[in-house]
C-alpha cells in the first residue's frame, strides 16, 4: 500500500518539478538540518536547567515556554522541508524502515514536549524550589534528549535503509 502511494506521489506535477529544479532538494535539506540543530539546543537547554540548575521563581517556567516555543516552530520547518523531499522522493522515505521508525518517535516526543510545557504552565513553582533534582527528572530529560538524538540518527539513515 506504502508502494502504491509512492507512486501516485511520485507521478504527480509537484514532484515531477522538484525534480527539475535540482537546488530545492539540497536547499530544503540544508534548511532542514539548521532547524534540527536549533531544535536541539532548545530540547538540550530544557533538560540541562530542568536537571540540574536552581531557578528564581518564575524564571524556569519562563525559560522552558520560550524553549518549547522555539521546538514548534522548528518543527513546523522541519514538518514542510521533510515533506518537500517527500514529494521529491517519496519510495525512499516510505520504504524504508530508518524513517517509519523516525516518525514513530516523533509521535512519541511531540505529545511529551506538549506535557511537559503544560505541566511547567500549570505549576510554574514546582520543580523551582528543588535543592536536589530527583533522579527520576535526571534520567526522564536523559530519555527526552536521547528520544531527539535517536530521531537524528533515524533521519541520517533514511537513505542506508
Ligand atoms: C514532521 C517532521 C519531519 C519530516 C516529515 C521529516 C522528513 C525527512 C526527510 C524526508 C528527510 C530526507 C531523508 C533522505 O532522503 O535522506 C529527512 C532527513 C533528515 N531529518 Fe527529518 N523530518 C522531520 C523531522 C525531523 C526532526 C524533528 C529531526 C531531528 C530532530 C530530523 C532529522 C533529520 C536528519 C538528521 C536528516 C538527514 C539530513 C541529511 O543528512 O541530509 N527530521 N527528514
């Protein structure tokens, strides 16, 4: 089924013309791979302040909306430069299994990251106050960030697969 709409993508006018215009493909990419380097540095400053540093009141919760923000909007980049090489190229993306694994974790990550900023909304004050992070927060961020670094390696490998 996966083959079958492939196909009808691939014989469609757009992806008949990402075709021709050979620079979309590398240009998309190029803006693909700055927007999940700036999405990795926001996911990366959430878990470091939320693991391991003491905030003034209100300053955490701040820091993380801001962060999460930034997550969105990457994403949003992410989700229309993937699909452009998508239509470009859709039998490579959909058969292969490095990038059905990548979008299972991306249906993973997006509704935590959404918890977790309405959780950090809702009770701005509770995890400020902690002297002592709890290790439960410590290896909940190291899976979060891990969950990111494994979607990387998933995208890196679309084409091997
Ligand atoms: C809805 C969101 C996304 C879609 C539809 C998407 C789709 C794609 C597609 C189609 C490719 C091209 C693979 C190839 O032909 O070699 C790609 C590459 C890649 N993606 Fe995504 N992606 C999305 C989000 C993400 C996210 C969130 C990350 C990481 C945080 C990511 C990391 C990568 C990486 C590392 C590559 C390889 C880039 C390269 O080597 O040129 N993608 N993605």
């Amino acid at each position: 089924m996966l083959k079958t709409f492939a196909q009808w993508i691939a014989s469609t006018d757009l992806s008949e013309m990402l075709k021709v215009y050979s620079w979309i493909i590398p240009a998309s990419q190029a803006v693909h791979i700055i927007a999940l380097a700036i999405l990795l540095v926001s996911a990366l400053l959430i878990c470091l302040n939320l693991s391991s540093v003491q905030h003034a009141k209100g300053s955490l919760a701040n820091l993380i909306g801001n962060q999460v923000k930034v997550i969105w909007i990457c994403m949003i980049v992410l989700l229309f430069t993937g699909m452009v090489q998508i239509i470009a190229e859709p039998a490579r993306q959909f058969l292969s299994s490095a990038f059905q694994i990548k979008v299972l974790l991306l249906l993973l990550i997006l509704p935590l990251t959404y918890l977790l900023a309405n959780r950090v909304k809702n009770k701005p004050s509770s995890l400020e106050i902690i002297d002592d992070r709890p290790s439960w927060l410590r290896v909940s961020c190291l899976a979060y960030i891990s969950t990111w670094i494994a979607i990387i390696i998933c995208g890196r490998f679309i084409g091997y697969t």
